[in-house]
C-alpha cells in the first residue's frame, strides 16, 4: 500500500489512462486542486478556533489535578499493603483477635481435617478464639511475629520418602535456610502424621519442630506422632490433644468449660428437588491454589471403554479398567501419573443412614449449608439434597472417631444409649473391642443402637457434616502408556474385603463379617454396571527416562507393576517404531505363579522387546532361597540381590535409573538388600550408600512409588 499511495500521489507517475478516467468520472486536474485548497483552509480555521479557546471549552484544568501524582502511588502501596497482611499470619491474629491458630499442612487431607477438628474443640472446651491455617497461604517469615500472648499449633503430615506435602514447601524450605533465626516468643505445639513403613516416618515435623527449637522457641509438649501402619492415626491424635489439654489446663491456667455441643455451621431445610436438579454428585476439589492446580487436573466423569478382572479370589479381586478421555480433550497425561478415583458410597449404607436419622421421606429435600465463621471454607455444596450430601460428599463408611461418640451421645434417643456412647468414647480399650467385634460405620452405628421405633431425630445435621470426613480420592498409579493410548486412561487395582478378625479366618461361622475397601468395590460395582468414573489426574515423577537407550532396572509386587506395564508396551511400541531401547530389567513378586497380572501380556511384551527385556519373577509361596544355611521364602528382594553384580553395574556404569513400586514395605527390604550387597561387595557403609543413593534420587535416576 505505501507504494501504491506514494505512486498515485505523485504526479510524475501519473500515465495517460489515469487521467482518461478521472476525465470519464467528470472530474478534472483543476478541480481536483481546488478541492485540495478548500481542504487546507478548513483545516486552517479549525486549528484557530482550537488555539483561541484553549483552557476555556477544551482542556480546562483539573482541579484534583494533583492527585495523580499522590493516589496512583498510594493505592499501590495500599494493595501492597493489603496482599502483605493477608499473608502476615500475626498481623491476621490481631486483625482477629484470634488466641490460637492451628496450622495444616496435608496432601491428602487428614492433617487439615485434624486441625479442624483440633480448632473446633480449642474453642468448645476452652472458650479460645481459633483460626484454621494453611501453611501455604502465609508467609512463613511471619511466624516469627506471633506475639508471646498467642499459641500456635501445627498439624503436618509427611509425604511419600520423607517429603513435605505441596502447601509445607514454604515453611521447609525456611526452616532449612534460615539458620539464624530467632523466635523468642513463639510458643507452639506440634503434631505429626506418618507411617512407620517408611524409613522417614514422621520426618517433616520433627525437623519443623527441631529448627523451632533451635530458634529458641517454646514447646508446650513433646512433638506427637500419628502411625498409620498400626491403623492409630485417630487414637494417636487424641492421645496427643489430651495431653496439651492438660498443658492447657496446668501450666497455661486455662478453665476448662462443658458446653456440650456448639455448631460451627448453619444447615436449614430449603423446600424439595428432584435429588438431580440440584445436584449429580460431582466432587470438587478443596483446594484452588496455583500449586495444586499445575499438580492436578479438574474431575471429570470418564465411561469406561473395558474392564476385566486380572485375578478372583473369594475375598480379593485385582481389575484392570480402561476410562474414555476422548470427551476431554484438556485432560491430558503421562506415563508414570496417578489417576484419582473419587469414591461413591454405597446405596444400601446411605438408606441405612437416612433410616436411622428418620429421613427416609426427606431425603430429596433440599439443605442450605453455610459457615458461621468466615475464616472457614466450607467442604460440602451450599446447596445439596440430604441424599447427595450422604452419597456423595461424606465419608459414611469408614470407622467412627472415639471422640465423636460423647457429641452423638448428647442427642442420644434414650438413656441406656446415652450411657453406652459415653462409657466408650471415655475408653479406649472398649471401643477398640467394640469396633473388632462387628463393621461399624456411622449408620450402622446409629442403627445397631435403635429399638423398636426410635429415630435420632434430635441430631443437627449441622453435627454429622462437622465431624464425618469428607470423600477424599484413592489415588492408583496409571498402568497405561500416554502414548500407545493417549485417549484412554487404565487403572490397575485390588479390591480386598478385609476380615473384622483375621484371627477367626479360619472360622466357618455365618456372622463373620469384612470391611469393604469403598473406592475399589465401588469400582467393581461400576464395572458390573458398564458405568462411570469420577476421575482425576496428578502428575507424577515417575517417569521414563527421556532417551530410549537408557537402561532401566524395574522392581514391583503385586498391584506395583501398574507403572511398569505402561513403560514396558511404551518401550515396545518405540521398538516397533525402530527406535534402539535400553536394558530393561524387570523384578516381578507374587505370591504363586498363578497370581501373576498381566501373565497374558507380559510373555507378548518380551517378545516384542527381544533380548532388550528380561523378566525375574520370585514366588514366595512356591518358591524358596538359602539365607544364613537355612531355607526361606523367595522374595523380590532376594532376587534383586541375586544379580547383585548386574544391577552394580547398570548403576554404576551404565547411567540406569532404578523404579520400585509395591508396598512400603517391600520398597524398605529392597533398599535394605541393596544396602547390605554394596558394603559387602564394595566395602561401603551405611551412609555412603544412603549418601550415594541420595545423589541418584537428586539426579532423577532412583524412584520409588512405595504405598503404606
């Protein structure tokens, strides 16, 4: 265009056609002048009229002209201001007048619902002003600045090897660079959740709590452990919050108070729906922070394409399902992620429930549910149906806490039952015998306990909503290949009944009863049903490595070789592609022969593969080693060490990375075996070996997906 303007406005380039159709349109070269003069003269009065009235019609002066110098810059400070407060816990305690703030920090959201609860009775049996904190919303620096006159409370859960769940990052990593600093007025509590399975149990509160103490803080109590290999995450806490009760009690002078019940939430029936209108049931997540969303993808419901069970036992089953992602573009993932299943209580467990709360003919009415205090996030819709709220979004079917029994007791129809859930939730003992001798879950708890007509009419839903858990997901490593399947996603998983007394599991008697796993028979039952999943994705570590060629020593038990079937077909189909593969060494434990998964596949995969694959399969059931001049079961381990010298030399030499997947368990007698070959054979220590595998870890050349 700037040529073609330039050229026509020049008349110098003008050729006879062009004037011949300026002619043909009835205009002229002179004509075209004059109008270019008139033009200019306009131009010329208008810019005079503009001169003369300047300052008069057209900008006049501002008279708060000054102020855009003084409000731009103060409103940025002020918002600065304002974000700097709202991450400035001690500044919120005051903004508050708040006495105590419980801090969480949770990755599958035990340790925050603790702290709720902790806050909760903080308040009811002391009359202290609580605030509920995630660790990830503050500053970690502002700790420092809690005044002498507050109490600070932390509740932190430790994460796969030792690992601070996504929301502690922050404070981790201060308390591990700020080797200075000071917190002379801090005076804290802290409680852990962990499992002894794992070499760093409880690891992250104790170096929280150590660097605390470092910093001349105060400890009110010693710190407190959750161990969740013994199933006593719940006693552990409540044995723990006795004993800074009693702190509370003898050493802060606070008076003890017994108000019964007091509702945190404010729930009120809002005329009736269709239990389907309102809401489908579709979970959502807790949390919304940039970190969590970059880890996890959003829920979707995902049909499944096929399923088929791998193994059939009377009380255990292992299935392999394949869900649909072709509907959902945007929900992509990886080999070697995690794919979330949120869980569905059953149909019969939420009748029973309803029955015994004697809302059977209410259950399609609609609830409203809001806080009463604004600092706290509400965890269920505000608006539901009394049936969705109990099959969808609580936990109706795990165990009841000891501590919720005096609560059900004050709403207890009759007196025999009042005295009853007081006498257990005062003794340990006798509600763990209480829960050995028969499945107990809220609704079978409330409905055992009934006579004749009695309902519990008189418990606030406000109440259950409080104290039942929330539907957390289970989370199963991904047993599929991105990219042989990229639009499909497979779960590989175990649905195991457990046995209320494994002692008795010789018994034939009828009344014996079992614990359904409720995310992995509500798989099941999909599958019976052709059905749907809700799902999501978190991404993962766990990965192949980016160059085919590197080697790689696979180790797993049962349900463990999720993750490395999708690595085994990813390798394959990158062989069929003819691209060169590594080494690929793939240690395989199974009770017998025939509880092998994927004994169909596998033999089709190494053959594929060629020499580049070779399987190792212990059998401990049918299989035996020499250890010490006697004979012992095989295991995995054992095998691993049995080619000590090619593992040592696929490490060492050969750049391999190194993947164990199973139980926690397993994961720690590997290490062990491992441990105890490379000071034999290579004359190193314990903490060279630990050092030496830290490197690898810290170079993504060793992974482990160990579960408790």
């Amino acid at each position: 265009m700037e040529s073609l303007n330039s050229s026509f406005l020049n008349p110098s380039t003008w050729s006879k056609n062009n004037l011949l159709q300026l002619q043909n349109s009835g205009e002229t070269i002179s004509s075209i002048i004059i109008y270019d003069n008139l033009l200019a003269l306009v131009a010329i009065l208008g810019l005079s009229v503009v001169a003369v009235f300047h300052g008069t019609l057209w900008d006049k002066p501002d008279p708060l002209h000054h102020f855009w110098y003084k409000r731009p810059q103060g409103d940025a400070n002020q918002d600065g201001q304002k974000e700097t407060e709202s991450r400035d816990i001690a500044h919120k305690l005051e903004a508050l007048n708040k006495d105590v703030v419980v801090f969480w920090g949770s990755q599958s959201g035990t340790a925050e619902r603790l702290a709720a609860r902790l806050a909760k009775e903080c308040h009811v049996k002391y009359g202290l002003e609580t605030i509920i904190a995630d660790l990830g919303d503050y500053d970690a620096a502002s700790i420092a600045r809690i005044p002498a006159s507050k109490l600070a409370l932390f509740v932190i859960s430790t994460y796969g090897e030792g690992d601070p769940p996504d929301n502690v990052n922050e404070i981790w990593s201060w308390v591990l660079t700020n080797k200075d600093e000071k917190l002379p007025n801090l005076r804290y509590a802290a409680f852990g959740l962990g499992n002894s399975n794992y070499k760093s149990y409880n690891k992250v509160i104790d170096v929280i709590a150590d660097a605390f103490d470092t910093f001349g803080a105060q400890a009110l109590l010693p710190v407190g452990r959750a161990d969740d290999a013994k199933a006593t995450t719940m006693e552990d806490f409540l044995s723990w919050q006795e004993s800074l009760f009693t702190v509370f009690r003898d050493t802060l002078n606070y008076e003890e108070r017994d108000v019964g019940y007091e509702p945190s939430l404010s729930v009120n029936f809002s005329g009736f729906g269709d239990g389907s209108a309102i809401s489908q049931g579709t979970p959502f997540h807790a949390h919304s922070d940039r970190a969590f969303l970059q880890q996890n993808s959003e829920i979707h419901l995902l049909p499944m394409k096929s399923s088929r069970i791998l193994l059939g036992t009377e009380n255990r089953h292992v299935v392999h399902i394949e869900l649909d992602l072709s509907q959902h573009p945007e929900m992509k993932y990886r080999t070697g992620d995690h794919i979330a299943v949120w869980p569905q209580n059953p149909d019969a467990e939420v009748e029973t429930l309803l029955s015994a709360l004697g809302l059977q003919s209410r259950k399609h009415a609609l609830v409203s549910i809001s806080t009463l205090d604004t600092e706290r996030k509400l965890k269920v819709p505000s608006l539901i149906t009394i049936y969705n709220l109990f099959r969808y979004h609580l936990d109706v079917c795990g165990p009841v806490s000891r501590d919720f029994l005096p609560i059900l007791a004050l709403f207890a129809p009759s007196k025999p039952i009042k005295f009853l859930l007081q006498r257990l939730g005062s003794d340990r003992v006798a509600y763990s015998s209480y829960l050995s001798a028969k499945y107990t879950n809220i609704a079978r708890l409330l409905s055992s306990l009934l006579e004749d007509s009695q309902t519990w009419t008189e418990l606030p839903l406000s109440c259950l909503i409080e104290y039942l858990p929330t539907q957390k997901p289970r989370f199963y490593s991904i047993s599929s290949s991105s990219v042989v399947q990229p639009q499909s996603v497979a779960i590989t998983a175990a649905v195991q009944n457990t046995l209320i007394n494994p002692a008795d599991a010789c018994s034939s008697s009828p009344s014996q009863e079992l614990i359904p796993g409720l995310a992995t028979n509500y798989m099941l039952r999909s599958m019976e049903n052709s059905s749907q999943l809700h799902v999501h994705i978190r991404k993962s570590k766990f990965k192949l490595p980016v160059t085919g060629t590197v080697p790689i020593i696979m180790i797993a038990t049962g349900t463990g070789i999720a993750p490395f079937r999708a690595f085994l077909l990813e390798r394959a189909r990158l062989h069929a592609m003819g691209h060169a593969v590594g080494k690929t060494l793939l240690f395989f434990g199974c009770r017998t022969a025939s509880d092998m998964l994927y004994s169909d596949e596998l033999p089709k995969i190494s053959a594929a593969l060629g020499d580049s694959l070779e399987i190792v399969t212990a059998f401990s059931r049918e299989e035996k080693v020499m250890e010490g001049g006697k004979e012992k079961k095989a295991y995995v381990q054992d095998r691993v060490g049995s080619r000590f010298k090619e593992v040592k030399e696929l490490l060492m030499t050969e750049n391999a990375c190194l993947y164990i997947c199973g139980s926690a368990g397993m994961g720690r007698d590997v290490v062990k075996t491992l441990a105890s070959h490379w000071e034999k054979e290579m004359g190193w220590n314990r903490a060279e070996f630990s050092e030496w595998s830290k490197q690898l870890k810290r170079k993504r050349k060793w992974f482990e997906d160990v579960w408790g």
